[in-house]
C-alpha cells in the first residue's frame, strides 16, 4: 500500500453526535405528514444509509415510494434551520482534525450519506466548512456508501489513487465503500452501529474513539515509508 494521504471522515456517529437532531426532524417530518412520532431508540437504529432510506424506514414505506418525498421534505426543511440544537462532537473529534491539520502532506476530506443541504447547514453551524479539502454528501453523486462511487469522487477532486485514501466511519457501509474503492478503512467503535456488525464488516483497523486515530495513522505512514525505502 502506499503513504496514506488523505483521511476522509463519515459525519454522523463519527465526527458528531447527531443523534438528537436527526430524531426530532424525523419525528417532526412523521407529525407533519400525519403519522406518530416514534422513539429516539427505534429513529436511531434506522440512521447510516441516508435521508431518503431513513424517512421510509421510519414510515413503513419502500425507499422508492412516492409517499416518501413529502417525508423527505419535511425532514430537510427542519433540519437545515435546526442543524446542531443537540448536536455534540464525538470524543476525540476536534483533537483528531487538529492533529492531522499538523501533517503538512495528509488532506482531511468528508463523505457522508447526509444530504448536501443539511451537511452544509451542520458543518457551518459548527464552523468547520472550510476544514475539508473535498466534500460529498447524498445526493452529490447517483450512488452512496457502501458504493465506492463516492471515495472514487474525493480521489479524483483530490488528485489521487484511492488506494491513498483512509476511510474513518463508525458503519458497515464506511467500511465496504472503502474496501470496493481499494482504500484503507478504520471502524470506530463507539458509533451508531452496533459493535458486532461492525466488526464483521473486517475494517482494517477497530479502535475505540478517535484519541486513538492518530497513533493508526503514524505507524501505517511509518511502515509504508520503510518498505519503500527497502523496495528501492
């Protein structure tokens, strides 16, 4: 493999905390549309795959129903003028970007399944827009995670093979788009998903909180550096 030179971090259950947030649109679009509100636990269970696949979960509906676009609606227009009431950073978040800011030839990007409206409104509302040297959203390419499609996007914005890419995520579906665009994953365990699926999803590294992602970060810089030393 070569030097990684890019960490591309998922958003929700990664970076931040969102939990609170994406509950009380969703429960805001469900009253709108004349449909009860459900528990945090069971909202909570549904997040990883995007907006769309969460309001038709959350609905009884299929992914492709019409029904679901007034949904949609209402979850994005409540959200994007309440983007970060409860929202909280993950530990270990802010100390992570800061110390990759400190490697002059690492580039720190973001790929979420969040719709680019609501990305927008949550990363300036936390003011770290201008953090991410690339970023993708739902909606911004015709597939998301765990499609490699959009890795495949940040690589080529960002001038580089895939395979120089480290996925951070805390889902299954971070870890299977990093693993079909040829890039390294990491699986941080204190996310949304569940322990076991995550695991299973064999990331190439699991680690606890994101305090622990630089030391994953160094050894793979120092051990890729050595073997090309030695290959020469």
């Amino acid at each position: 493999m070569l030097v990684p030179a890019a960490v591309v971090f998922d958003l929700d259950g990664t970076l931040i905390d969102s939990r609170g947030d994406i509950v009380a649109a969703v429960n805001h679009a469900l009253s709108a549309t004349g449909r009860r509100p459900l528990p945090a636990q069971l909202i909570v269970r549904f997040i990883g795959d995007g907006a769309r696949a969460l309001c038709a979960r959350t609905a009884g509906l299929p992914e492709a129903s019409d029904e679901v676009e007034p949904l949609l609606s209402e979850f994005i227009a409540y959200y994007r003028t309440h983007p970060v009431e409860f929202t909280r950073w993950m530990p270990g978040a802010q100390e992570a970007l800061e110390q990759i800011a400190d490697w002059d030839d690492l580039t720190v990007a973001l790929c979420t399944n969040k719709p680019r409206q609501v990305t927008e409104s949550v990363l300036s509302a936390l003011g770290v827009r201008s953090r991410f040297r690339a970023i993708i959203a739902e909606g911004d390419v015709s597939e998301r995670k765990p499609s490699p499609m959009p890795l495949q996007w940040i690589a080529r914005v960002l001038g580089m093979e895939t395979t120089r890419l480290v996925m951070v995520g805390d889902g299954p579906q971070d870890i299977e788009s990093a693993r079909r665009a040829g890039a390294r994953s990491v699986g941080l365990l204190n996310g949304y998903a569940p322990r076991e699926r995550l695991a299973e999803a064999k990331p190439d590294v699991l680690i606890p909180t994101l305090f622990e992602l630089r030391d994953v970060l160094r050894r793979w810089r120092d051990v890729t550096v050595r073997l090309s030393s030695v290959a020469r």
